[in-house]
C-alpha cells in the first residue's frame, strides 16, 4: 500500500503558501454583445449568486492533472468530485483533496484522500458527503508537487425553491471549438448542467481502451470542455454515440460490426470509460445504470432516462414497417417505464422534468407528393407504443390522475425543436391555443455535431413552434413556480474561438397550461 498524503489543514497552507494571498481573477468575461446572466443593480435575489472558480489557483500546479476537474451527480448532501492523475509508473497514486466553502479554500468542509490506481486508468473519483443543501463549493486534488485546478460544485436545493437555473447541452463532436460549452462555462449563475448524450463520438472504436483514449483526447484538445466541467456540476446520461451509432440493447444497426456475441464486449467497454470519465455516481454492486432521479426541493424533479441499453428494442426499417406498432416493443424497458410512471405519478414538486436522449414528439415531412411520412425510426416515432404509453401516464384516466407541468429535455437530433406534446399534432390538438398538448418538449441544438436537414414541417407539425438546422448552442431553463422559461443560446461559429452568442428564441410554460407561449421580456436573469 503506497504511503498516504497527510494533508492535514497546516500541511494544506504550507502547500498553498503565499499564494493565498495572490489576487483572483474572474472565472470569464462574457462578450460585450452577449446579456449578462446576472441579475441588474438592486434586484432583489433569491440567493446570492455564487463567484466563479477563479482561473489560477493557489499555491503551485501540478502538471500531473492535465484533464482538469470536474463535479457532477450532486444531491442536497453530497457530490461527486472527479479528476484524472496524467500516468505515472507506480501502479498506484495517491492523492489529496479538500473541499471549502469559500474560493480561497480557506474555510474547509471536508479533505481526505484517496487512491488512483492504474487498472482505472488513474482516475479519482470521490463522494464527499455532509454537505448543506443549495450551497456552491469549491475543491482541488494535491499532489506532493503541487494541485489542480479550483473547480466549483453546487449542492441541489431542499424545501421552498424559488429558481433554478439549467442549461442542457448536447453533441460534441471533436474537431471542431466547444465555444458553446465556454459560453455555458461563463454563466456564474447556473445551478447546473445537463448532458443530454452524445459527449463523445467513438463510433470506431471497440476496446475499452480505444473508449478510454477518445475520453482522455476530447478532455486534453478542448479547454471549453475543461472549463465547463470546472465551473459547474454536470449531471449525465449517454446517448448512441458513447459506443455507436443508432446503438441498441442488443446491438447497432448495419454497417456496425460487433452485433451478437461481439456486442456486450463494445458496450461494456464503452459504458465502463463513461462511468471512469465522467462524474457520474457509482452503483455498489457494480451496474452501470444511468436512469436516475434528482429532487430540487418541491419546485423541481428531475428523472434522467436511458433509452439505450436498458430495454430499446432494435430500430424498424422504416414507417410501413409492421413491426413499429408491435405494442411489445420498447424505448425504456418494463422496468424502467415502470419506475418512470411511478415516479411521475407520485411527484409532489411543481415542474417534472425529464432528461431524454432521443425526441419525443411527432416529426411529421412532407413528401413529393405532399403527403405527410416519418423518416426517423431511431427517435420515438419509431416507437408509437412505447411513446403512448408514456403520454397515458401524462393524461391520466380513471384511476391515476393526470400529470401536469412536464417538461421534456432532449439531446441526439443536432438541429433544435421547441415543440408541444399532443397525442396526436392532427387530431384532438389545436396548434392555435395548444389545447391538447400534455406536455412540451426542448431538443437542444448541438454543441459542434452537423446538421441533418428536414423537409417543410407546418402544414403536419403545427405543434413545433420552434426549428432550426443550422445553428448550434444550448437551452437555458430558468424554472419558477409560476413558469419556466427556455431561452435558444447560439454562437456565431465552431470553426474558431469565438466568444459571441446571442438568444435566438425563447418560450413560456405557465404552470398548469402544459403548453408553450413565445416569451418576449427579454433574457432572464438570477432573481429578477
């Protein structure tokens, strides 16, 4: 057993030295045409806006964390601390770390250390428990040599919540600048981030050290990456291109290789680097389940899905296929459709949302000869049974009352929908007022992945108030008691740095309405 790191408080100061001392600089600086996600002069606030981790750290760096920091999977008492130690020839490292309430690190909750060992590829995981409800912190990994980065966490608030701010993101394919992710990274206010899927593309590769090399490249190459996951804590689900494309329980679709007995050994490979990479939390006996559920005191629940691995059944070919209205077939499997239809059902919190890999609402084309047709068998139009089921849940009956204020938030398509959720956009729904709708639906834009172009969406989609497939960005939800607002953030370019955005759209939810209002007062803001 390698000799532990006694970092006792006075060890920590002697570490940190002088450098305790040293002026802080902000986190970022927005761009002088980008609104500031700050609340204007004398508005009353709700709580205090939290300062960003500051972009030098006390005391000296060790090149050894060369992956950054990051946080995710935060509850009221607890979050998970994440780095990775750059390889060392000892089998085994062992590192410090500490957590306080304050930027400086002066005033500490919580230090420990714990080991990285090389049949995990060196990385650091670390639950640090007994924290208070609805408070930012901020931490750092030590080495003898020196320590990380300050990265900055938040605990998830409990009892009477007046806001909460979220951004969701999605598709980040490399090779081209995450400006949306350092534009995400600069918003001080945020509560957190959703991941949505699809945050990396390893389509090619099979071993689980192919997966793990493609994690470590897009945290070496991408300092917007790095940066996000330093300021905010980030809650996460994958998505297809984690493994493959179109992935499926038991496989992926042609011309993907590794189908039958070849395929646990891709995707076990693949969910295992996901599960390393990412600050997500472990399960004690070893499963890799990502749906999951987070709870923001009674304004918010939150049910993170997998419509992946856990029970999708193999995509159809196509609309007239007579398989898609084969009512056994799944998105989520029975186990966690049930789990889900509990969850809402018993949710005493205002808004529910849920965090979806593919879209839920009806994508309805137009053909040559203008008769309407779905062409995307991988979303839940390829689905109708499963996604009915779903809407049963939402629209209640006899014995289960209905489910109001859902607010579905999506990832994987690359172009961006703001839509209503109707049974059916052409029958018992009117587009007009939103009459119908159950629920309603955001599918972020892409943070870099290119387009996929549809053809002309009104006259079989009036419930898509919202489409764009040229643009990328993120959603910011800004949750109130009386409504939630979805604001479209986009950049200017992903083939530069580029520190522009502007907001491009935004809608309103009114608690109880279950549909969208275009809002037009302008971006919000943390308490005001």
């Amino acid at each position: 057993m390698p000799p532990s790191l006694d970092f006792t408080r006075r060890r920590l100061l002697q570490v940190l030295g002088a450098g305790l001392a040293a002026p802080l600089l902000p986190g970022c600086t927005r761009s002088e045409t980008a609104e500031l996600a700050l609340p204007p002069a004398g508005a009353p606030l709700a709580r205090v806006v939290p300062a960003p981790a500051p972009e030098t750290s006390p005391g000296p760096l060790s090149a050894a964390f060369q992956h950054g920091v990051a946080s995710g999977d935060p509850l009221s008492d607890r979050v998970i601390l994440w780095t990775r130690v750059t390889q060392s020839p000892a089998a085994t490292v062992s590192v410090a770390w500490l957590i306080a309430r304050d930027p400086l690190l002066s005033d500490i909750v919580a230090q420990g250390s714990v080991s990285a060992e090389a049949a995990r590829d060196y990385i650091v995981k670390v639950e640090v428990e007994g924290l208070s409800p609805g408070n930012s912190y901020y931490y750092r990994f030590f080495l003898p040599d020196g320590g990380s980065a300050i990265g900055r966490t938040r605990t998830l608030p409990e009892g009477a919540v007046e806001q909460l701010r979220i951004a969701l993101v999605t598709c980040s394919n490399s090779g081209s600048v995450f400006n949306a992710y350092a534009r995400v990274a600069e918003r001080a206010d945020l509560d957190l981030v959703l991941h949505l899927g699809d945050y990396i593309y390893a389509d090619s590769d099979f071993t689980l050290a192919q997966y793990r090399s493609r994690h470590l490249a897009y945290k070496a190459d991408n300092p917007e990456l790095r940066e996000l996951h330093r300021q905010h804590p980030m809650i996460a689900i994958w998505d297809d291109h984690e493994t493959c494309n179109d992935a499926y329980t038991e496989g992926a679709p042609p011309p993907n290789p590794y189908l039958g007995p070849l395929w646990p050994l891709r995707r076990d490979a693949a969910t295992q680097a996901y599960f390393e990479y990412l600050p997500i939390r472990d399960h004690a006996d070893g499963s890799r389940r990502i749906y999951r559920e987070f709870q923001f005191g009674g304004l918010a629940d939150l049910f993170m899905l997998d419509g992946r691995f856990e029970g999708r059944s193999k995509q159809v070919s196509g609309e007239s296929d007579p398989a898609r209205d084969d009512a056994s077939r799944s998105m989520l499997g029975p186990e966690q459709e049930q789990w889900l239809a509990g969850r809402l059902r018993g949710s005493t919190a205002r808004w529910k949302l849920i965090g979806n890999q593919t879209m839920l609402g009806h994508l309805n084309e137009i053909t040559t000869t203008g008769a309407k047709t779905n062409n995307w068998m991988d979303q839940w139009d390829g689905y109708p049974p499963a996604r009915q089921r779903l809407y049963n849940v939402l629209k209640g009956d006899a014995t289960q009352a209905k489910v109001d204020n859902a607010i579905v938030c999506t990832g994987d398509w690359h172009n961006s929908f703001i839509m209503d959720l109707p049974e059916d956009p052409l029958a018992g729904y009117d587009g007009a007022s939103g009459a119908g709708s159950l629920a309603v639906e955001y599918v972020t834009p892409s943070v870099t992945s290119g387009f996929f172009g549809v053809s002309e969406l009104a006259t079989y989609s009036p419930h898509i108030k919202h489409h764009d497939d040229s643009l990328h960005g993120y959603v910011l939800l800004d949750l109130r008691p009386e409504r939630v607002v979805g604001e479209m953030w986009v950049v200017d370019t992903v083939s530069a740095v580029s520190a522009a955005e502007s907001l491009f759209v935004a809608f309103e939810t009114r608690a109880g309405e279950n549909r969208l209002r275009p809002y037009t007062a302008g971006p919000t803001r943390h308490g005001s």
